[in-house]
C-alpha cells in the first residue's frame, strides 16, 4: 500500500480545495493511505511534522468548490525557503525538510504550488531525491511554463470581470472612468483575459511597453465618456514610481479627464471555484495519480492542447524565461508571459482596445 502526502504552498487560490479532494478521493479509491501536509513547508519541518490523515469523511465534497486551502499556506512568519534564506539557514531548512519526508515513509508527495514553488522544488529536488514528486501548478497568474492552463486562473478571471461589471453601471452613472490595478505581479494574462471579457477601453500589462500620453488620446478620442482602464500590476512607467494605477489616474486627471482608480486586491484569489478550474483540478489530479501508480518522479502535470499529461521539472524550468527570485538570493526561478503571438492580443487590437507599442 502506498502512503502519500498532499502540500500546498505559495499563495492561495480557488481550486486548490478541489484538487485536494480529487486527489485525496483517488488515492483512498486506490487503497492508498493519504495525508495532509499543514502549512507547507513550515509544518513539513516541524518536529514532528505537521499532519492529518484523510479519510472520506475528513474533507466532504460540498466545501471542496471553496478559496482557500483546507491545508493551508503558511503564516506571515512561518518557516520557508523565503525566511530561512533571510536567517541563513537554508542548509539546514533543507536538511530538516529532507528529514521529515522520510520520518513520515512517503512513497511520493503532491506538492500544489505556484512557479515559485516549482522552481524551488527542482532547484533543492534532493530533497524529494527517495520519494517520487509529482507537481500540481496553481496560480492565478498564468505564469508558468509549459501549461496552458493552472489551477485558479479561471475564478481569478470571473471574479476581476464580476467586480469590473459592477464598476461599469457606477462608471456610466457619473460619466467616470475607472483605472483597476490587477494582481499578476510580471505577467499580464489575468488584466489581458479579463480585459477582453469586460470590454475594456485599455489594458496595460508588463509585457507591452505604452506611451501614458498616447493611452490619453485614446481615452479622450473614446466615443464614451465612461469605462473601465485594466492595468497589471508589474506596469513600470518610466519616470514614475507608486502603483500604475495611481500614476496613470494623476495623468487623466491633469488631462481633464474624470477618473477614480479600484483596486480588487485579494476578491481576485477567492470565489466559488468555476466548474472551468474544477474539472481542470480533477484533470490534473488523476494525471497525479497516474503518474504515482507509473514512479514518476521530479515532474509537472501539465495542460498542452486540451491533453493533461506530465511533463519533467527540468523541462517546465529551462523553457521559461529564468530569473533570480527577488525575494531569496542565489535562486532563479522559471516564468511565462503572454506571449507576443498571443490571439487575444490581435482581438484586443481589432476591438479597438489600447494596448500601447505592439511590435
């Protein structure tokens, strides 16, 4: 009988409750024994670990469609790669990891996890080097390698459009635009996906540079004298600093244009998880499975037209666009953006919608 472990690390999502569930009600259906890692890699380095044993009845079905994870993330001060590279301690953060993977005698380990979280995981892969690793990529930013698709995406994108919506109607009513700052952080699928569905009048993201006078003439040309401006967060403007959304509300208002800017926040990593992120969860959870009952090890389920299959760790790092990560020294991580072929592209510009300087 094998024993496996659940973790989900780096921030949350909807949809990480659902593949939980589907994988914790797949592998209970293969006779396996399956356990929930706490906090991450905070509990997973706990002494002793922090963890809870599933059953049918630990995790009922009806709260699987909830944000959140049921195993939640990690505290503000818990222990991570993140806090142990800022005490020093990555060595021995790494050593204790290792040693409580095989405290617990896992055959193999479900990591859920963001291309931070991937990234880390193939960078310090030793530590899983006797258990087989299967990961799970979640995000509601898009920006990972090699899938079209991870887990969240689509609720992010539902709920940014179910708030721009209700900021339309206020728009229309006072003759006012609004300039919404997404969440992103260096890619700009999420303001692009939801830009397209709410029909907005602009969308600026990372991957586009654009000229803040020409976005002007495009608002002040507009044949409304309302709407809805997306911006992603990761937008640099040169000569500026603060958030984009503030920097371009300041430039419509010295241009005598009537403005407020929103800022959704976190509503964009909550929601009821769509029927879209639920089958996609439990796609990629019984490509989990599958790839336990074949010993894969050190890989990543994966979405490549419409087919979920897994794809080599190794694979999903070199095929993206290789960084430092900002926040722990001498590790790089792998990152996606859009595309500069990327169709919704070519949309937006035949609707009409500023985008700035394509190439």
């Amino acid at each position: 009988m094998k024993k496996i472990a659940i973790m989900t690390t780096g921030g949350d999502c909807s949809g990480l409750n659902t593949v939980i569930h589907r994988v914790v009600t797949g592998a209970l259906q293969r006779g396996w024994k399956v356990i929930g890692i706490e906090d991450g890699t905070d509990g997973l380095c706990s002494n002793p670990p922090n963890v809870i044993s599933f059953n049918y009845d630990t995790f009922p079905i009806e709260q699987a469609r909830l944000a959140g994870s049921f195993l939640h993330n990690g505290r503000a001060d818990a222990m991570n790669f993140e806090t142990a590279a800022e005490k020093g301690k990555i060595a021995s953060f790494n050593k204790r990891l290792k040693e409580s993977i095989q405290a617990l005698k896992l055959d193999a380990l479900v990591l859920i996890g963001g291309n931070g979280s991937l990234s880390l995981a193939w960078c310090n892969r030793d530590i899983y080097s006797n258990i087989c690793l299967v990961c799970i990529p979640k995000t509601i930013d898009m920006d990972i390698p090699l899938t079209d698709r991870t887990i969240g995406f689509n609720t992010a994108v539902q709920q940014l459009t179910s708030f721009c919506d209700q900021l339309m109607l206020t728009a229309r009513s006072h003759h006012r635009w609004f300039v919404v700052q997404t969440m992103g952080r260096d890619c700009g699928q999420l303001a692009l996906n939801a830009g397209i569905a709410i029909g907005a009048r602009a969308i600026i993201i990372p991957e586009i540079k654009f000229d803040i006078n020409d976005l002007v003439k495009h608002i002040k040309t507009s044949p409304l004298d309302y709407g809805i401006i997306l911006v992603s967060e990761g937008v640099s403007i040169r000569g500026h600093s603060g958030k984009p959304a503030d920097i371009i509300s300041r430039k419509l208002t010295a241009s005598g244009i009537t403005n407020r800017t929103a800022f959704p926040e976190h509503t964009q990593r909550v929601g009821d998880t769509t029927a879209t992120d639920r089958i996609l969860a439990t796609q990629m959870a019984n490509c989990a499975l599958h790839a336990i009952e074949n010993n894969e090890t050190y890989v990543m389920t994966a979405i490549q037209d419409c087919e979920c299959k897994t794809v080599t760790l190794k694979e999903f790092f070199e095929s993206g666009n290789i960084v430092s990560d900002p926040n722990i020294p001498d590790v790089m991580t792998s990152d996606a953006y859009v595309s500069p072929d990327d169709p919704l592209l070519k949309v937006a510009t035949d609707m009409n919608i500023y985008l700035g300087k394509l190439k």
